[in-house]
C-alpha cells in the first residue's frame, strides 16, 4: 500500500533526524542539533497532519481502533509541544529531547506493528481514498508514489 509506504519512509526521515540531533547534543554541537531538531519538527509536522486528517481519522470510526489512536495522538501533540519549546543548552532540554527520541520508536512501532498492519484488513476503498487525499493535502506539492 503505496500511503503506508510514505508513511514509514517519513518515520525513517524523522527519527534519522532525530537520532543525529541526539548525537550532535552529545558531541555538543547545539547549533547543529537545533537545525536537526528542526528538520525532525518539520517532517512529523506534515507527517502528523496527515495521519490525524486521513489515516487516525477514518480508523477511529471503529471503537477498537480508536482507543489505540487517541494516546497516539496526545503523543503527537506532546512531542510537537516540546520541540517548539525544548532549551537544549540546559541538561533537563538534553535529557528530554534523549527520552523523547527513544519514545518516538516506540510510537513508530505501534503504528507500524499495530495500526498499519490493521488498516490493511479493515478500510474500504472509500477509506483509503479519504486518507490518501488527507495525505496530500498534508503535503502539498507531492505526490504519493505509486507502484
Ligand atoms: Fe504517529
Ligand atoms: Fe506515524
């Protein structure tokens, strides 16, 4: 499913990101750990976006789904939250971003493990047409790439 491909390759994109402003923090390179975290903020924004307006949307109709979507989504905004406020020249803004990252897989594997795999077994084509149009407008100018 071409969606859930892009999906997976924007967690790729975000937690290579991360990972290298994890690094960088500890080599203590905070200029360049601050562009990374940036990056990282950008890609989960439209990745987020997308999710929560198409995929988590037409999923949560269904009461079982929804209950493994709702934390999903706190989890989104709390990250989104604390990337647009972390101070990582302080240890407690290191030490969160390191937490943050490390729950990020976590999040990624429910998704990938979890949610995913079921929404290939549940949606309808109507369904996977809303979601893959919440996709685009999540990212406008692209396009998914087919085959
Ligand atoms: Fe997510
Ligand atoms: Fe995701």
């Amino acid at each position: 499913m071409p969606l859930l491909r892009d999906y997976i390759a924007e967690h790729e994109r975000a937690t290579n990101f991360g990972g290298e402003a994890v690094r960088a923090i500890d080599r203590g390179d905070l200029r360049r750990a601050r562009h990374l975290l940036g990056e990282t903020a950008t890609e989960l924004a439209s990745h987020w976006q997308g999710e929560e307006t198409g995929l988590f949307r037409v999923m949560a109709r269904e009461e079982m789904f929804a209950e493994h979507i709702a934390p999903l989504m706190r989890e989104h905004h709390e990250l989104a939250e604390l990337l647009a406020t972390v101070d990582i020249s302080k240890p407690e803004g290191q030490q969160a971003i390191r937490t943050a990252m490390s729950d990020l897989y976590e999040h990624i594997s429910k998704e990938e493990d979890g949610l995913f795999p079921a929404s290939l077994t549940s949606l309808s084509g109507d369904e996977w047409d809303a979601a893959m149009d919440a996709w685009h407008e999540a990212h406008q100018g692209r396009r998914i790439i087919q085959g």
